[in-house]
C-alpha cells in the first residue's frame, strides 16, 4: 500500500539556523522530504468513485475515520486533502466530510 510518503524527495537540511539543534542531537544535516505536489481529481474522476458522507463527531480524528474506512489510519491525508481541510481544527464537530472509495483507485489519481 502506498503512503503519503511516496515518490517523495529527500533532501539535506543544514541551515545554520539548526546549528544548536543538530549539535544537541549529535547530527550533521536534518533529511526531510519535500512537500508533495498533489492533483486534486477531476471532476470525471469525482464522478467515477464512490464517495460517502461522513458527519464529524466529537473526539474525531483523520486517523480513526482512515482506519474505519480503508482500514489503514496512516492514510488520513487522503480524507484531509479530499475535503481541502488539512487538519482537525479545519473540521468543526457537525460538519460532512466526503470519504472517496475505493482507496486504490484514489491513490491511483493522487499518483501515489
């Protein structure tokens, strides 16, 4: 299974701003991936999945709903990015998330 981490590139952080940091952790760069450049679908790819109507409840979060629906809570992000709101203090307690199934054919069109 794929995860957001994916196809990512790594790159070496030395920015002398981390100096301490990295001298605290015995480090000489920080690795860090790159923020992703993600295609939000289509509308014929909208129409070709099946999306079901979730309404957030108190004590919610992305990974549980993950979990409950692709039965992986590492793929959180995907119900976040789907629903453009990028973390829980995004989401109020009464509010409808979309969740797109099948979880395949939406990492397929996130090209992950």
């Amino acid at each position: 299974m794929a995860y957001r981490y994916s196809n990512r590139n790594v790159v070496i952080n030395k920015d002398p701003s981390y100096r301490k940091l990295l001298k605290e952790r015995g480090l000489k760069h920080f690795r860090q991936f790159t923020s992703p450049d993600l295609v939000y679908p289509g509308v014929e790819q909208v129409l070709d999945l099946r999306i079901v109507q979730y309404t957030w409840k108190h004590s919610d979060r992305y990974y549980k709903v993950a979990h409950e629906y692709y039965g992986d809570s590492t793929l959180w992000w995907i119900i976040a990015w789907f629903n453009k709101k990028p973390t829980e203090g995004h989401v109020a307690i009464g509010d409808v998330l979309e969740i797109p199934l099948p979880v395949e054919k939406v990492l397929a069109y996130y090209e992950v």
